[in-house]
C-alpha cells in the first residue's frame, strides 16, 4: 500500500487547511490537496492526502473511512496511479474533402 490516499465525499466548504488537519491526528502529512472544478473554482467533493509512511496511511484509512465530516460520509482508501490520459482528440468531422467525391 502507497502512503497516497484518496479522500472521497468531502463537504463542498472543505478546504486543503481542514482536510491537513483531518489527517494529522493520525500521522505526518505530506501534502492535502481538494480537487476543484476548473472553470468554476468549486470543490468537486475529493482530494488526495499524501501520508509520510504506510502504516500512518492505514492508520488513516481505519480511522476515517466512513466517518462523517459535516453531515457526509467520507470515502477514504488507497489512491490509485492515475491513468495516462489519451491526448488529441481529432478533428469532429473526419477531415473528408467533397472535390474527390465525383
């Protein structure tokens, strides 16, 4: 298990200060981060909580996995490696040219 954890069902309110204090009472963190919308600025409900060992990330996972944080259930597990994404995405309409039709 990776010391990398993903933190879901977050109030909307919930900053990266509160989820850095949410997760000490249970060993050093490394870094919090709340995933935001990114033309809005909103949260959208999740972030990732880097713990500095695996066994604070566990004592994290048992602790708070399914606990309430302002009247929602929190979601926390393991984070899983990000998946490359595809880039391009092509053109829309297939780049056909009408002249070689006739």
């Amino acid at each position: 298990m990776g010391s990398k954890l993903y933190v879901g069902g977050l109030p909307y309110a919930t900053t990266e200060s509160q989820l850095t204090t949410l997760f000490a009472a249970h060993g050093t963190v490394e870094s919090a981060r709340v995933i935001a919308d990114k033309f809005t600025g909103q949260s959208r409900g999740f972030g990732f909580v880097e713990m500095s060992t695996t066994e604070e990330a566990t004592a994290a996972i048992t602790a708070l996995n399914g606990t309430q944080l302002d009247g929602r259930s929190l979601t926390v597990n393991e984070a899983k490696p990000q998946e490359p994404r595809s880039g391009g995405g092509g053109g829309r309409f297939g780049g056909g040219n009408d002249r070689n039709r006739y």
